[in-house]
C-alpha cells in the first residue's frame, strides 16, 4: 500500500460537494455547472435545483464563516487544489488561507518533549509539531523519544498548535468506525427518532474492539449497507494498522481534510449575486446585505419574494439599497472601520466620528474626523504623529481605496495616505474591506510614492491570492498615484471644508 492512503470514503465519479449558510444557492449553482454533485442539500435548493440526491458523505464541506465575509472549506486533500483553482480562476479578489495541517490526517510521530500544558509536544514531520494533551495518555505509559501513531484532531488548540490523539478514527460514507471500544454516536444533524433507530442499529452492528458515529447520511439506507458499511471500514483499518509497521517515523500515513477560509470582497460577492440571480430573483448587493445580520438579512428575503410577482427587479433593488443605506446614516457617530489583512489579522481603524454622509451614484459616501492625541509615526509620509494632529478619511462604499488626509494642530497638511484596497463594503456596525498591502501616498515634502509593492509575489507564491488579482492591484495602484497627482489641492479643500464642519 502507497502511503500517504485517503480517508476510505467512496468515490464517484462527480466530486461530492455539500454546501450551508448565505451563499448556498450562488455556489450551489457554481459547482453544478462544473459538474459536481451536489449532497446533502436543502429543501429549499432541491426546489431551486436539478439535484439528484445521492446518498453519501461530501468529499467537499463548505459552510459560512463567522461573520458571513466568505466560506470555509474542508475537503480530501486528493480535492483541495482544484478547490482552490476553482475560486482563484473564476473570483478575481478571492483570498485564501489555507492550513498547512489537516484534519483527520495520521503522522508517524515522535514524542519530542513535555508541554508546560501537560501532556507533550509531538514531531509529527521534520517541520511540524502538535500537542498531545494529558487526557488523552494513560500514566506511564509514553515517553519522551517514543515512536506513536497520532490523528491530528483539531487544528488550532490552546495552545498555538495542532492538537492530535493516539485514537486513530476511520471515516467512510456513512459511518466512522471510532477506537473507542463498544460506544455509539449519531450525527446530531439528524431527528430524534432517526437518532434513536440508528442508536439502535450501532449496538446490533458494533464490531470488536470499535466505536460507530453515524453520519447525516446514513439516514438514507438500510441495515444491510449499513452493515457493509462497517464491515469495510473495518477490513480497511486492519489494511491500514498492517501496511505502516514498516514505514519510517516522522512521516504522513495518511491524508486529512483540507482546511480553507474562502474571502469574499466586494467583486466576488457582485460575482455570487449575478450566478444567484440565475437561479432566483436577487436584488443588487444580496451577498453583502445578507452579511449583515438577521434584520437585514429578512427584509432581502421579503424583497425578493415580492420580485416575481409584484415587483420589478430593478426598482427593487434600488429602492432596497436606498432604505438600506438611509439606515446607515451615522452623523455624529463614530464609524468603525474594519482592516483587514490577508493573512486574517484584522485592525478596527479609529475612533473617527462621521461628519457627513451622503449618497453618490446608488451608493454611500462617509467623511470622518479624528484628532489624535499621542505622538509616533506616520508611516510612509515621512512626518511625525504629534498630539493635536487631526485625520480626515474619506470613506465610499464600493471604492478600491481609502483617503486620509493628516494635518498639524494649525491645520497645515502633513500628507496623504491612500489604502488601495477591496471594494468597500457596508459591515453589520460599520465599513470594511481587505488591505491589499499596498499604499500610494503624498509625503510631507510633496512626493507621491508608491509603499510596500514588493509584499504582492510573495502573497501569490503562497497561493492567498492570484495573480490576476496582483494585476488588477498594480492597475489600480498606477491608476491612484495619477489621480492623487492630479487632484491633491481639490482633496486638500474638500477636507479642509469637513474639519470646518467638525468644529
């Protein structure tokens, strides 16, 4: 046997994708016009759909993220590549991070040293470490320098860390045969009464020396698939246990689930809402008013129920962004402004409190006023942060940057700053958007300068984004540093006339 083996989950022909949250019908639609086989679906997307209901597990979990900015992914590693070219591909500003750990996956490791969180620190390969936590070792019965078969059980722990078990589980379609002797579990996915006959079938069909979890999907079969079920994933565990005796320690045995968060910016988002509106009605700005809480997230649905029968789709979609927006109106409030970086670090900008807001072009426009009380650095103006300095930031939904004006006490412009970032989006308690790490700006001696270019190969190389993003950021970057050129002292009087509002 080859090693690293997969899970032993069937395969077929079609890969196997199930997808839950507010992009469900975008990306529903997505993966089944890229022949995938859609599992595991809704009611609701069984109406809206051509899916054939297969009876299996997915190969490809998606979920929305906390949130709701973007996706994540667990999938077969043997999937992950062309999961992740499928996004890059047809997403322009798509960002990906993705662990370079899996789930589920089996290490030949060696106990390396004690954990000061109890338990030890394994080497699972030359380059990785996990935690192996005390309650999941008998006393006395490991030490330091021993050569064990560890599962990486989650891939964040406590402390910093993949934290991995000695039980070896074995997933298939409908069960996973679990290395706790004699225990039955259910998905909880399913109904009390399912749970309860497939609690039932686990005590009849339990094999020696293993546990069962039934999954959601073994609520579509009967006892004798069940049966053959475990059955293989038995004989393939007894394969498995024989075929690395000989294989050397700090090696992967076998494959995981690859984890992923899936971003979606601005143009992704307009991307979903045109591949949607294929599907159903939807109003302009679905995506990213569906994002922004329960509220909002009804008063989309109540609109596009209407479109099909009362409403056209057009008014409806402006009238809706038009309510939607009013209610954004903050005058005299602070504006949280969330930056967020593309390794997934996140900066609330401010406090800045809004001085004006307005429409401009079915969108919205904030201009915002702070004035600073520390001293420090501003970074690529090339002028100091004294206490007394005032910021004005020009924020409008749907731009590609972010302008911020620095002045002295006396109101003498220090520099400006703009962020070349995604597309503006309205938040559920403010605005935000992806830095896409580089800046153009105007320093304190008049200079427009373009900061931090060289950080772009480096994100491509590591897959985060792709190269036809780079190139729409170089475009953009060019594209900023000509309009600041040309219109810094228009800029400079439109703020100049908001610091006069704030006082």
């Amino acid at each position: 046997m080859k090693l690293p083996v997969d899970p032993p989950l069937r395969s077929t022909d079609q890969p196997r994708v199930r997808i839950r949250g507010i992009y469900a019908t975008a990306l529903s639609k997505f993966f089944l016009d890229r022949e995938y086989q859609i599992v595991q679906s809704s009611d609701l997307m069984k109406e809206r759909l051509p899916l054939e209901e297969k009876p299996l597990s997915p190969q490809i979990d998606i979920k929305t993220l906390y949130g709701k900015q973007g996706v994540k992914i667990s999938c077969l590693s043997s999937h992950s590549e062309k999961t992740r070219s499928l996004f890059t591909n047809e997403f322009e500003d798509v960002i990906i991070n993705q662990k370079e750990i899996e789930k589920g996956a089996v290490y030949k490791a060696i106990i390396h040293r004690p954990s000061p969180k109890g338990g030890y620190i394994a080497r699972l390969t030359p380059q990785y470490e996990a935690w192996l936590p005390p309650r999941t070792i008998q006393t006395g019965n490991i030490n330091t320098g021993d050569i064990t078969i560890l599962e990486v059980k989650e891939l964040d722990s406590e402390i910093g860390i993949p934290r991995v078990s000695r039980d070896i589980n074995y997933p298939g379609d409908f069960a996973v045969l679990l290395a706790k002797p004699n225990e039955v579990k259910v998905s909880n996915k399913l109904s009390q009464e399912e749970q309860e006959r497939l609690s039932g079938l686990g005590e009849i069909l339990l094999p020696d020396e293993w546990g069962i979890l039934w999954r959601t999907a073994a609520k579509n079969v009967g006892i004798e698939e069940l049966k053959r079920e475990i059955d293989r994933l038995t004989e393939k565990a007894a394969e498995f246990t024989a075929s690395i005796e000989e294989a050397p320690s700090l090696t992967k045995l076998r494959n995981g689930f690859q984890s992923m968060e899936v971003f979606f910016p601005g143009m992704s988002k307009r991307k979903l809402d045109s591949t949607r509106r294929k599907v159903v009605p939807t109003v302009k700005n679905h995506h990213q008013f569906k994002s922004l809480g329960m509220k909002y997230a009804l008063l989309v649905d109540f609109t596009e129920d209407q479109l099909s029968t009362t409403l056209d789709p057009s008014k409806a979609s402006d009238m809706l962004n038009e309510f939607l927006f009013s209610r954004c109106r903050r005058e005299g409030k602070e504006l949280p402004i969330y930056h967020k970086k593309l390794k997934g670090r996140e900066v609330i900008l401010g406090p800045a409190t809004v001085i004006e807001s307005k429409t401009k072009e079915n969108d919205w426009e904030y201009r915002t006023f702070r004035r600073f009380e520390t001293g420090g650095i501003y970074d690529g103006i090339e002028a100091r942060q004294e206490s007394g300095d005032i910021g004005v930031t020009f924020v409008e939904i749907g731009s590609e940057k972010l302008v911020t004006l620095y002045f002295d006490m006396r109101e003498d412009l220090k520099g400006i700053y703009v962020n070349i970032n995604s597309p503006i989006e309205l938040y559920k308690n403010g605005v935000g958007y992806y830095d896409l790490e580089v800046d153009v700006v105007l320093t304190n001696e008049g200079e427009v300068k373009i900061l931090d270019r060289k950080n772009l190969e480096r994100l491509c190389n590591e897959g985060i984004i792709s190269k036809s993003l780079v190139t729409w950021i170089e475009d953009k970057t060019q594209e900023s540093r000509r309009w600041l050129e040309q219109n810094a002292s228009e800029v400079v009087e439109e703020a100049r006339r908001v610091i006069e509002l704030a006082k």
